[in-house]
C-alpha cells in the first residue's frame, strides 16, 4: 500500500520557481534569537565595533549611551531588538548578523540551495543535488546555523531513503535531532518525523508508530500546538497505524490534522496529509471519497511540480482501482508512478509500487511475468529494507506456487511471509497470510501444523485495545468545530 507522506519534500515550501515566489524579507527564527546568550551578542557587538576604530561613545550616540554599550558588550543585558537595529545600522552590518553572528544572506541562501537540490533531485539529476547538499554544508560550516545543518541533514536523509540505504538515512535524520537538542520541540519536528518514516521502512513498524505518538501527546501536552508541527505527524502516523490494523486511530488522527489544516500556510504539507487521509477512507471501503482527496493532493503537487509526489497519488489510485477490480486502470496508473519515482532516483519506492503491479499482473491472468517480477524484486527487499512489502511478495510468490501445485515452495514464502509480518506487527496481513499456511497445511493433512498457523495469525488480531502501544496520544487541547468535509472524514471511525 502506498506510502503516508514517507517521500515529503519540505523545502519546496521554501520557493517554487525563481519567478513564482513571493519576495519577502528574510526572517531570524525566534528559536535561533533565544539561543544567542547576552555574552555572545555583546562579544559581537564590540568585536565589530572595534574592526571599525569606533568607541563605544562613537557607536552609541546619539540614540544610546557609551555605558549602555559597554554594559551590552560585558554581557550584563540583552538588547532590545530596537537597540541591534540601531547598532547595526552604525556598524554596516544587517541585524541578523549582528543578532545572530549569521553573514547577511546566508539563510536566504541555503534555503534557495536547498529548493534547487530538491528541483535537481525530483528530475533524477542526482550527482547535481549531492553536489549542491556538500556545499550547502561548507557554507554553512563555521557559523552557528545548527537549524540550517539540520535541514540539510533532513533533506540528505529523505534522499537516502527514497534510494533505498535507510540505515544511512535514519543516521542524518539522528544528526539533525541531536544538532537541535536545545531548540523547541517544533523545531525537531522533521528530524523527528524522518527517523519515524526510517523505522517504518525499515520494518520496525511499532517502533516508528510510538515514536510518533509520542511526539504528538508532548506537542499537544504542552499546551500550545503547532498546528504545522501536528499535521507533519499525523500524517506521518497514518500509514503505521494503518498497518496495525489501527483504522479507528487512524481515522481519528485524519480527522485531528484536517481540523488544525486550515491553520497552516505550507499547502505542500496539507496536500501530503490530504493524500493520508485517502489512505483513510480507502481502508474504510469509502473509495469515492478517497479518490476525492487524492484530487486535492494531486493538484498541489502539479502546481508546484513535485514529481516524486505526484507519482505517490498515481501510486495511491492504482491501489483503488485494483481494490474496485478496475485492473487495467490499476496497472496504467502502477506503471506510471514506478516510472515517474525511477526518473526521480527514487527507486527503493519503485520497487514497493511494482510488487503491487505484480499483483494486478497476476490477476490479470500474466502469471509468468508476475513471479520473474516478484522474483527480481526481492533482491531490493527482506528484513529491515521494505519488511511489509517484502512479506506481499512472498505471499503472492505462495499463491502462484500454490496454484502450480508446487505445496513446498508456497509454503516456504508462506512461512517467509509470516515471519516478516510478525517481526513488522502488521497484525491484519498477518491473519491473511497465516489463514493461507493454515489452509495449505491442512490440505495436506497436517492438521496439527495448520492449527498453530491459525492461532498465529488470530493471536495478534486478538490482542487487546487497537494496537499494542497502549493509550492513544492526547489530543489538541482545543480542537475546531468540524465542517462538513471534515465530518465526512470522521463518520466512518468509531471513536
């Protein structure tokens, strides 16, 4: 099943096209301002001073005192952001490098680098975006930009991902956490929400969902939300709830970041939560309404060219339409996002879409070609790399054995595919699959052998409470009236 925001591509908020954006003057992040302690600003303060033979009367007046200065430059008190206006003016420096030791420019810059590596990265011009990320961390080197570093490390780990080399990815996505450990927790958000998507791929799929609940209940303990923070990870968590057979905190998660949705300005970070939540509603067999946000998705990332997106909707259709045994549409729109997510460099997802594509080839009676497919494409998968589709694969790889009367091989991808599937706790694949052992085994007459694999596949759909991580995350503390489209969304969950 598609993924839920895994491919986000936050730097394209940052700017379109040159001609497309919206000049507006660069802005320090508070988070950035607090970190700066009186004694760095006043080091500052009269290491520039003195580069330019001004004394500290010189400097001052005559909007301010020379004691007032020398009070600032001793760091016993903080300037006012009027007073750094007025001495950076006197110095010929901008505010924000005299606030924050940051060369005029040099966020502006990075940010620009960062949209063109994303650019470069989308039209599969990988060495380009490499190139552009290496010198992005050289520029950034020796000023204390530690927010800038992380998202770089953030949009390097979303590549490493995309390609496949997860373990590499998680470690940038670790980098940019521990380079932000002193900032809000808003500000590790991204990093945060990329190591999750890291564990998910990797087939630690509990793991991925209780990192993310935990970060939603403290956002939402502390009292006041971040209504962008919050639909970066509801988002997020939608995919492994829903592999966890969770829909009913699925739903409810959708319907959370749908309500804070109309308080958030990146229209790249609504239209990735948009496409969740028609992960959604097509677990609740509510496909027209999938199809409907899935719109809403599209048009976004068209607007914007986001390619390696846009593929994830085509991706996210092909799905429905298998689902309606729409199966020749199914297989136009699978080709389609395979193909765009090859073009992007994005091949470990391509790989998860073509294992789907299999499965319509299969049913549409291609056998043959279906198994050399799934055969070839499990070189790209297995433990700890697409745990969840490897196990599919394995599954239908039992299913074609089995049709051919080949007992021993279907019941080894059979067994394979269990033991992925338990390792991934994707409680609802797991029943299936384990309902197939246990109809095999017991086809054979080894009744004893297909009990246990029935009471497998039941044991995890049994547990108590929707899935096994405890207590949901608290909630918004104060939470919108819904409108209409949102109570579409909510009238299928049973919370």
């Amino acid at each position: 099943m598609p993924l839920s925001g895994d491919g986000q591509r936050d730097s394209h908020r940052e700017g379109r096209r040159d001609s497309q954006r919206t000049q507006a003057p660069a802005q320090v992040p508070t988070q950035v301002l607090q970190a700066q302690t009186q004694g760095q600003i006043g080091a500052r303060l009269q290491e520039l001073r003195t580069q330019r033979g001004l004394t500290q009367r010189a400097l001052a007046e005559p909007g301010y005192t020379a004691a007032y200065v020398s009070t600032l430059e001793a760091g016993k008190a903080r300037a006012s952001e009027a007073a750094l206006r007025y001495f950076a003016e006197r110095l010929a420096v901008s505010y924000e490098e005299l606030a924050t030791g940051v060369p005029a420019g040099l966020r502006a810059e990075i940010r620009e680098g960062l949209a063109e590596a994303n650019a470069a990265m989308d039209h599969g011009r990988t060495q380009e975006a490499e190139g552009l990320l290496s010198a992005l961390l050289s520029r950034a080197a020796g000023n204390d930009v530690p927010d800038l570093v992380a998202d770089i490390h953030v949009t390097l780990g979303t590549f490493l991902l995309r390609r496949g080399d997860l373990a590499a990815g998680r470690e940038q996505f670790e980098q940019a956490e521990a380079l932000l450990a002193d900032r809000p927790l808003p500000a590790r958000v991204r990093a945060i929400r990329g190591r999750a998507t890291a564990h998910y791929l990797e087939g630690d799929v509990r793991y991925s969902c209780y990192l993310l609940e935990n970060t939603i209940s403290e956002l939402n303990g502390g009292g006041l939300p971040d209504p962008a923070s919050l639909v970066l990870l509801y988002a997020a968590v939608i995919g492994p709830y829903l592999e966890l057979g969770a829909l009913e905190r699925a739903t409810k998660a959708a319907t959370l970041a749908l309500d804070l949705a109309p308080r958030v300005a990146d229209p790249v970070a609504v239209a990735t939560l948009h496409r969740s939540v028609a992960r959604t509603l097509a677990a609740g067999g509510r496909f027209d309404e999938a199809e409907a946000a899935l719109v809403k998705a599209q048009d976004v990332y068209q607007q914007w060219e986001i390619r390696a997106e846009l593929a994830q909707c085509h991706w996210m259709r092909g799905y429905l339409y298998a689902q309606h045994e729409r199966l020749a549409d199914a297989e136009t729109e699978l080709r389609t996002a395979a193909s765009m997510l090859r073009a992007a460099d994005a091949a470990f997802y391509a790989i998860q879409v073509e294992v789907e594509l299999a499965d319509v080839r299969w049913r549409l009676g291609h056998t043959d070609e279906a198994e050399e497919l799934l055969t070839r494409l499990l070189a790209g998968l297995g433990p700890g790399h697409g745990a969840v589709h490897a196990a599919a694969a394995h599954r239908l790889l039992g299913l074609i054995r089995e049709r051919a009367d080949d007992l021993d091989a279907a019941e080894r991808h059979y067994r394979t595919a269990v033991e992925l599937q338990q390792d991934s706790d994707v409680t609802g694949d797991l029943a299936d699959t384990s309902r197939l052992l246990g109809d095999l085994l017991d086809r054979q007459g080894r009744t004893r052998e297909a009990i246990a694999a029935y009471r497998d596949g039941l044991a995890g759909v049994a547990r108590p409470g929707t899935t096994t991580l405890g207590a949901a995350p608290l909630p918004p503390p104060v939470i919108p009236a819904l409108d209409p489209v949102h109570r579409s969304v909510h009238a299928g969950s049973q919370d």
